[in-house]
C-alpha cells in the first residue's frame, strides 16, 4: 500500500502584471460607482485566482465606490427631506 497524499491545487504563481479589472474597476469608482462596485468585485476574484498584481486597487476599488453608493442615498434622503420640509415652513 501507498501513502499517497491527494492532490492539492497550489496557489496560482504570482504575476508580475497588474489585473486589467482591477485598474478599470478603481476608474470606475469614480465615474459609474455601481459599475465600479461590480467590476471591482470582479477584478478580487480573478486575483485570487491567477495571482496578478492590483488586489489593492480593486479593494479600494470596492472601498471608494461603496462609499459613494452610501453617501449618495444619504445625500438624496437628505435632499428630499429638507425640500419636503420647505413648503411646511414659510409660516404663511
């Protein structure tokens, strides 16, 4: 009998480019904050799987456009509430 050890898939070899997704998706939380939300995700899982370079900025990626997606809705909550308040205040 052999002592034989079941295959394990090693890691992807790191690369020394950085990841297309991820640089597009960084750009893009800046611009389209959705569309960089989602290629941002996009660009992390193809990391982990090839092991190019960039996780960085796809997690900034991520970072930057969740946060202007949270300040955004806010933003508008706020808006709507003041100019819902502005017609009940004039005192006429």
């Amino acid at each position: 009998m052999t002592n034989a050890q079941p295959y394990q898939s090693a890691p992807a070899p790191a690369s020394d480019r950085y990841s297309v997704l991820a640089i597009v998706g960084f750009i893009l939380a800046f611009v389209v904050n959705i569309a960089g939300l989602v290629v941002s995700i996009i660009a992390l899982t193809q990391i982990k799987k090839t092991g190019e370079r960039g996780r960085g900025l796809a997690l900034a990626g991520v970072i930057i456009s969740a946060l202007s997606i949270v300040f955004g809705i806010i933003s508008i909550i706020v808006f709507a509430s003041a100019a819902a308040n502005m017609g009940t205040t004039t005192g006429y």
